[in-house]
C-alpha cells in the first residue's frame, strides 16, 4: 500500500481516505469540537499523509503514523484559532462598529444518544479546559480506544509518562465537572 | 448532595464510551482530491492566485503609489535651488543695470 501511495496510484489513496477517515475524523472533531473545523482539519491530514509519503520510514505502523499527523494538525489548528481570537479581540477595542465573533457555547457531538446527551455535554465542556495533551491522551484513550502503548508512540511518550497524563487529565476532568455540576444546582 | 454530584461526576466521565462515531462529510475524498489537484496545478498558478488575493493587491498598489510620490517629491525637490539660482541670477541684473544707469552720468 505505501508503495502504491508513493506512486500517487488515485485508488489507492481512496482506498486509504474511506478505510481511515472515521479514525481521523473522530479523533480530531473530539479534539477540536468543531464539525466544521474537523471537516476542513481532516481534509488537511489526508493531503499531509498523501504529500509527505516519502518521509514516511515505516519504523511504525501506518495508523500510528496517521494519527500522529491527525493530533499534530488538531493542535496547530487549536493554536491558530486562539491567536486569531487573541488579534480579533484587540481589534474590537479600537473598532466599535466590528463585533466580535462568538463561537456556540455548546458543542452537540452528533455520535452522542440522545439518553447520554446531558452528561456527554458535562464531559465535553469540561474537556475543553483540559491543557492540549492532556485532552488529547483522553480522547485517544476513552474515545479512539487506544492502549497506553500506541498512544505513547503517536505522541512520543512512554507508557507511563501517559498513564501520568491520563490520572492528571481525569483529575482535572473531575474538578472541571464538580464545579460545573455545583453551579447548576446553586 | 456531595453524593448525588459525585455520581453525576462519574455518569458524565463513562458517558465517553457512549460517544459514538460521527460520520464525515460523504465528498470528503472529493474534496481532498480537488486540493490535490489544485497543488498540482504548478507554482505559478500558486503565485498567480496570490497575487490576486485582494489584501496582496492592495497592498501592492500603496506600495506603487508610494514609490510614484517619492519619485515626483524627489524630482520638485532637486528643481527648486535652480529657480533660485535663477531668481539671484535675475536680481543680479537688476542690480548691475540700476549700477550702469548710475554711472552714466559723469
């Protein structure tokens, strides 16, 4: 398959695009929490993968190497869009006739039950305050279902240096939840 | 009431198994092979196509414009001493010529 990919064989990348896309997709809407920015971000880590295929060392597994790119892209995107508020927000102080954009406040995960809708919400709002590798070790852990191994490959960790993220991220996830929790019945 | 929130707390942490998978748009490869494509399509269409951008356009013609007055300023400048230098050239004989008539006379 790499060796097709190398050759910019169209059916092959199709066939990588429909085998991959959920994985990549899931992985970066629950990073970003944005299905328009995971649409766009998910474009952008196929055509990463299809253009860089050559520094692709196969020391790892292909997935482990896609996902890499899909967290990679996930962040920068983050990154950008925090910078872009940051310079949207010093603009309106010297402008008042621009308004500033305000993202929605809830994020409706379309892959959630209708029964675990509220709690799902809780999770997701709460996960959103977690630092980025935090977050991100979460998603692939309780959401992509990886094991503590793969994960440490994807983000170049050992397996305990990501059972040390996970416990800080749960932590944090309960502390984000209590406070969230206690308003709503204050 | 402690209880009840921590076991809120826990519903909302295992409500993450519950999140199912989302589907992605149905052109997604579509989509990726249109930018593909677009890529391909050579760096000067790449650079064309930047150019065009109309921030960078803008940006270019108040260069142009810019360079054009510093030009112009730059120009009426070096021309002034000489309009003076003339103007003295002008008082000069004014002045020899009075001197001329003055002298006439014995």
């Amino acid at each position: 398959m790499v060796a097709l990919l190398r050759q910019e064989d169209r059916e092959t990348y199709r066939y990588v695009v429909d085998t991959w896309k959920g994985a990549v997709y899931n992985t970066v809407l629950n990073v970003l929490q944005n299905e328009s920015d995971a649409e766009d971000v998910t474009q952008d880590v196929f055509i990463q993968v299809f253009e860089s295929i050559e520094g692709f060392k196969e020391e790892s597994k292909f997935s482990t190497w896609l996902y890499r790119i899909a967290v990679s892209k996930s962040i920068d995107h983050l990154r950008r869009k925090k910078s872009q508020k940051r310079f949207a927000f010093l603009r309106s102080l010297w402008n008042d006739h621009e308004e500033l954009q305000i993202e929605p406040v809830e994020f409706v995960h379309p892959g959630v039950k209708l029964e675990e809708k509220e709690n799902a919400a809780a999770l997701l709002k709460a996960l959103e305050k977690l630092p980025l590798r935090q977050k991100t070790a979460f998603v692939l852990n309780k959401m992509e279902k990886l094991s503590y191994r793969e994960i440490g490959e994807i983000m170049n960790l050992s397996v305990s240096a990501v059972d040390s993220l996970l416990q800080r991220a749960r932590q944090n996830l309960k502390l984000h939840l209590k406070n969230y929790f206690e308003q709503l019945n204050a | 009431m402690k209880n009840l929130i921590n076991q809120k707390i826990e519903d909302a942490l295992n409500s993450a198994q519950a999140i199912g998978r989302a589907e992605p748009s149905h052109f997604l490869f579509t989509k990726i092979e249109a930018k593909l494509d677009k890529e391909k399509a050579g760096p000067w269409n790449r650079f064309w196509t930047y150019l065009t951008n109309p921030a960078i356009a803008f940006a270019g013609l108040c260069i142009l414009l810019l360079i054009n007055a510093l030009i112009i300023f730059g120009v009426n400048s070096r021309q002034s001493p000489q309009i003076v230098e003339l103007a003295t050239v002008d008082e000069y004989n004014l002045v020899s010529s009075t001197y001329e008539l003055d002298n006439l006379n014995p």
